[in-house]
C-alpha cells in the first residue's frame, strides 16, 4: 500500500492530468492500465484512479522517454516498489513501537507524521470526490436543461408544422370551392347561352318556313290565274 503522499497535497482527475501532461485523456488511461499491469500502485476509489503529483511526475516522464514506453513503465514500476519497500520497513518499525511502547519523542513525532500524511491523502480524497460529485451534478442538470430545450424546440416545431400544414390545407380547400364555384358558374352561363342560341335557330326556322310556305302558295295562286287567261284567249 502507498504511503508516500505529502500533507495536503493535491489529487488530480484524469481530465486534470491530461491537461497537465498535455495528453489526451485516452492516453492517461491507457498509461495507467499499462503502470497497473506491470504492478504499479495507484490510489483508489473503488476502479477509479486518483492521481497526484507523484503520478503525473511519472506520466511525464513515460511520456519524454526515448525508449519504448513499456521498458520505461517497468523501470518506474521497479522504482516505485524499492520505494514502498522503505516504507513498509518503517512501518514494520512502527508496529513494533507500539507493541513496546514509544521509546522517544522521534518515534512519536514519526508517527503523528505518518498519520498525517494518511489523514490528509483521505481528506484530498474526500476533496476530489465532491468535486467530481459536484461536476458530475452540473453535468446532470445541464443535460436536464438541454433535453428540455430540445423537447420543447422538437414540440414548437411540431406544432408550428402542423398549424402551418393546416393553415395551407385550409387555403387549398378555399381555393378549391372558388375555382369550382367560378366553373359552375361559366357552365350555367354556356348552357343559357347555348339555349338562346337554340331559340334563335328555332324562330329562324320557324320564320324560313312561314315564309317558303307563303311563296308556294303565291306561285299557286299565280299559276292559277295565269291558266285562266290562257282559256280565255283559246275561246
């Protein structure tokens, strides 16, 4: 287990590392996933990584290696173990302390020491956790207030649609029933038209009748007479 945070020393998120390093985000976790293979330790909350500055020393300089970056990753894993191996001694040393009492102000100052140093790593903890809770909430509200706005533009969208659809059909219908009513109207006039045509033919003809019929019978009438002169002039 690690011991080897300082006093009030700050953790980092993962978006908070990579601006720090200048990485991508994806290239964090893919470098702690290849530390953590080769059994680097990294603080935990639960399968969430929380880096400090140690940590995002070591990103650095996996990143400026000119080697290939898994040989660097396992001398640094290799680093970090002689590392905690001090501190496991020491606290082996504590232990003993006190199974035997304390010996001297420098055990305990030692061991307030390390308390310290475990009371503030919990407390950065803590720290980090509300503010990624807090982020977490505005995250949450945002998308809250987006997926809301984005519902209402989708509904006033819909309903201006179907207001304007309706408003158009309405027109169409109006002009409709107009140009029908116009072509009603031309149709009755042609057919009045047509009959007073028809009637006019018909007292033509009735006319052109009377008169071949008058002209007969004058044509009879002077054959008539015509006949009787003749006789006349015979005798």
């Amino acid at each position: 287990m690690r011991h080897d945070i300082q006093p009030n020393e700050r953790a980092y998120s993962t978006k908070e590392v990579a601006e720090e390093v200048g990485i991508a985000t994806t290239t964090v976790r893919r470098y702690g996933q290849l530390l953590e293979q080769n059994g680097y330790e990294f603080f935990k909350d639960g399968d969430r990584r929380i880096f400090v500055k140690s940590d995002v020393e070591v990103l650095k300089d996996i990143r400026d290696a000119d080697m290939p970056k898994e040989d660097r990753v396992k001398e640094i894993v290799q680093e970090q173990k002689e590392m905690l191996a001090g501190y496991n001694s020491r606290e082996i040393a504590i232990a003993d302390t006190y199974q035997s009492g304390l010996q001297g102000p420098d055990q305990t100052k030692e061991m307030f020491r390390i308390l310290v140093n475990e009371l503030a790593a919990t407390r950065e903890m803590n720290v980090q956790l509300q503010n990624d809770m807090t982020e977490l909430k505005t995250t949450v509200s945002r998308l809250k207030q987006d997926h809301h706005v984005i519902s209402s533009g989708v509904g006033n969208f819909s309903q201006k649609t179907h207001t304007k659809m309706d408003k158009m059909m309405q027109q169409q219908q109006e002009q409709y029933e107009e140009l029908l009513q116009r072509e009603k109207e031309k149709s009755e006039y042609l057919q009045k038209e047509i009959q007073e045509m028809r009637e006019e033919q018909k007292k033509e003809w009735q006319s052109q009748n009377d008169f071949n019929e008058r002209l007969e019978n004058t044509v009879k009438h002077s054959r008539g007479t015509l006949g009787k002169l003749i006789s006349l002039f015979r005798k």
